[in-house]
C-alpha cells in the first residue's frame, strides 16, 4: 500500500508558480539558446497547425514568449496572438520583447492553464503550448478549455519531451537529484517532463479530450552547449523544479550534487563542444 500523502495540485500550482517567478530573468536571458534548441520543434508545431497569416493563436504556458513572438511574426498584422501564463513576471519580458520588436499583434494575460475556460468559446484557429502541458496537474481540464477556446475545425499542437531515456540531458540530474535528496517516485498523476512522453499517451490525451485527426512526430531536439559545465549553469540559473527538488539539502550538499550531475553529464562531450540527447514529441489534433 501507498501510505504517502495524496499529490496536491495547489500545492504544486503555487510552488510552480512561485519557480518561475524566481527563474524569469533566467529564462529570458537564456532565451537565443532556448530558440536554437528547440528552434525545429517549434517551427515542425507552427508548420502542422498550420499558424499562418491572419491566424488567432493562443499559446498556452508562453513562458517568456520566444516562441509567441515567432507564431505573431507568422501570422502577420492582420492576426492576433494571445500569450497566457501562470508566472507574470515571464510575461512581463514576452510584451516588452514583442514592443521591442515591433509585433503590436501580441496581447499577454496572467491566467492558469487549466482555467482557458474563463476565455470566450470559439474565438481560435490555433492553440499552441510548447513544453507546458506536461506540468498541468489536470491535464484533461487543460486540454478541454484548449477544444473551448478552438473554432469548429480548429488546431491544437503541444511539444512534450519523450521518455527518460531519450532525455538524458534532463533525466540524469532528475535521478542523480532524486537519489541524493532520497525523494522517492513521483506519486501517481502527478506531472513532470516526461509525464506524455511514452508511446500512445500524448495521442490518447487529446483523444480523451474529444480532438481527432491525432498525429504525433518525433523531433530530434539535441541540446548543443560549449560544455558540461555550461548545461549544468543553464539547468541551476534556470530550471526551478531541480532546486524545488533540492531544497531538503544542505548548500554543501547542492553544490556536491551539481558538481556530480556535471560529472555524469561529461560523457556527452567532445571536442566539438557538448550535445546532450533530446527528443521532443510534437502532437497536433483537430476539434
């Protein structure tokens, strides 16, 4: 018998929200990277669900809006890109990012991935969310005010990470992390990276969800740094959830963790630089 407590999904909302608040000028600054690397998945989403002129898009988890500014840049003056997030202080850099650049087609709002319902019905060609689903405690609800928000005919497409496996780069510190702060398994339904990354279960989600004309490709999505060392500064300065996973350590103890997961993680280097495995899932469907 599982004697551990339930999962708690405000719990988790609040405390993500509160990671990514803390990581926000990280992850912005990271961006460049984050748009090379990701950069093919992204444009393999916008290219089959369709994201062209004139289109209404939403993107779901926007984060700092590297992507959002990319769907504004497709679909032109003559369409509209909503931005939403849990975390505003993300927000904040995608609208200045988008005056910055000249898109007044971008508009941003604070708001829940599992609340789109609060958003008028019907008014979407597109809805995109890159790397943002997996995180959502009710994925189904997330999935359902997306079909809401879509018009009859209308695309959804989400990039999710594939198993552990093929995910080393993400996956090694998550176990080395784990082990070090004796966490134990991940309870029952609760998200994370690889929650839709076995075969089937990304289709199946938007199946349940009442989407058809499912098709899910996978993406080689390599992440290329200088070196071990700077994967590692990229993963502290900017993924939360492996501090949050940490914060039962003592800062000896973290800074020994880190230098281990930098350990492990050298095997991906060469003399060419490091390239640690990626593989992205990207899914679209139909209402």
């Amino acid at each position: 018998m599982d004697d551990r407590p339930a999962f708690d999904p405000a719990k988790f909302k609040t405390t993500t929200r509160a990671q990514w608040q803390a990581a926000a000028e990280a992850w912005h600054r990271w961006g460049p990277f984050i748009g090379r690397w990701l950069g093919r998945a992204t444009d393999t989403m916008f290219d089959r669900a369709g994201v062209g002129p004139g289109c209404r898009v939403l993107d779901v988890a926007a984060g700092a809006g590297e992507q959002t500014l990319g769907a504004a840049r497709r679909v032109g003056p003559t369409g509209h890109v909503l931005a939403t997030d849990i975390a505003p202080a993300l927000l904040e850099f995608a609208r200045a990012d988008a005056r910055a650049a000249g898109l007044a087609n971008v508009e941003t709002r604070e708001l829940d991935g599992e609340a789109l319902h609060t958003l008028p019905a019907a008014t979407f060609d597109v809805v995109v969310s890159r790397v943002g689903l997996i995180y959502f405690p009710d994925q189904q609800r997330a999935l359902a005010g997306m079909r809401q928000v879509l018009k009859p005919g209308g695309r959804i497409a989400a990039i999710v990470y594939a198993t552990a496996e093929k995910n080393a780069f993400f996956s090694i510190p998550v176990r080395i992390i784990r082990a070090r702060a004796q966490l134990p398994a991940p309870l029952p339904g609760q998200p994370g990276p690889f929650s839709l990354g076995a075969d089937g279960v990304l289709a199946a989600a938007f199946e349940q969800a009442g989407f058809h004309d499912v098709d899910i490709v996978k993406v080689d999505s390599p992440v290329e740094l200088k070196s071990a060392a700077e994967c590692v500064q990229f993963e502290r300065e900017s993924f939360g959830a492996l501090h949050q996973m940490m914060s039962g350590l003592s800062e000896d103890e973290r800074a020994r963790t880190w230098r281990d997961i930098e350990a492990e993680l050298r095997q991906f280097e060469t003399a060419r630089g490091f390239t640690g495995p990626c593989e992205m899932l990207v899914g679209v469907a139909t209402r």
